[in-house]
C-alpha cells in the first residue's frame, strides 16, 4: 500500500473541509502535505486523523497545515435542536463552557437559552 492510500482519508477530510491551496506530495516514501485550513479547529480534525491512522508520531507523513483566520477556533452554524451547552461539548468536551460562546456572540444573541438555526456563531479561543 503506497504512503498515499494509507493517508487517503486525510485528503478526503481536506477536501470535505475545503482546505485551501493544498499540495500532495510522495517522496522517498513520506507523503508531505500543505494546505490552509479556515480555522485551528479544521487544523485540529486534520491533525486528529493524521494520528489515527499513523500514530501519535508518525514517520511517514509531513504536515504543514497554516491556518487562515486565527482569531477564532471555529465558526459554527446552528442547526435545529442544538443548544449552546451542547455546541460546546462538540468543540470543546465541557458543557458548561458554553458561558464563553455566549459571550463571543452577544452581538447576536441575547439570551444563552435562544439560539436559532442558521445563526453563525464564533467559537473562540480558549
């Protein structure tokens, strides 16, 4: 199995994702990969499925994955039946973290219980 296939499913993801000006390459049996992701958390899917296929160090892969906008970890948009609580446990594994979405978006929302779908709401740094 060639380097390539076995990291197939990272330029699958890549391309899911919309990783901007990507470039795969195949040298001397190490695939090095580059591209720009949105957000770090786009970054962090990447890097998640890079160590699930080649480990936590793995040797036959070089990424270098920049990210384009810094000042937020994601941009999310609300779909039916999701709440701020649950929002943050996607990203972040703490429900109770969602006190800090709220506060990166109180330009949009007034109310921690009333998000609507459709909304764009910043996940931030933390």
């Amino acid at each position: 199995m060639s380097v390539k296939a076995k990291y197939q499913p990272v330029l699958n993801l890549g391309e899911e994702l919309g990783i901007k000006d990507g470039d795969v390459r195949e040298e001397d049996g190490i695939l090095k990969v580059k591209g720009e992701a949105s957000t770090q958390y786009e970054k962090n899917l990447l890097w998640d499925k890079i160590k699930e296929i080649g480990g936590e160090n793995p040797s036959d892969i070089k990424a270098n994955i920049t990210v384009a906008d810094t000042s937020v970890y994601a941009r999310h948009t609300v779909k039916s039946g999701e709440s701020l609580s649950k929002i943050a446990k996607h990203y972040y594994g703490d429900p109770m973290k969602y006190k800090q979405i709220f506060s990166a978006n109180t330009d949009i929302l007034k109310n921690p219980d009333v998000i609507h779908p459709d909304q764009v709401l910043i996940i931030p740094n933390l």
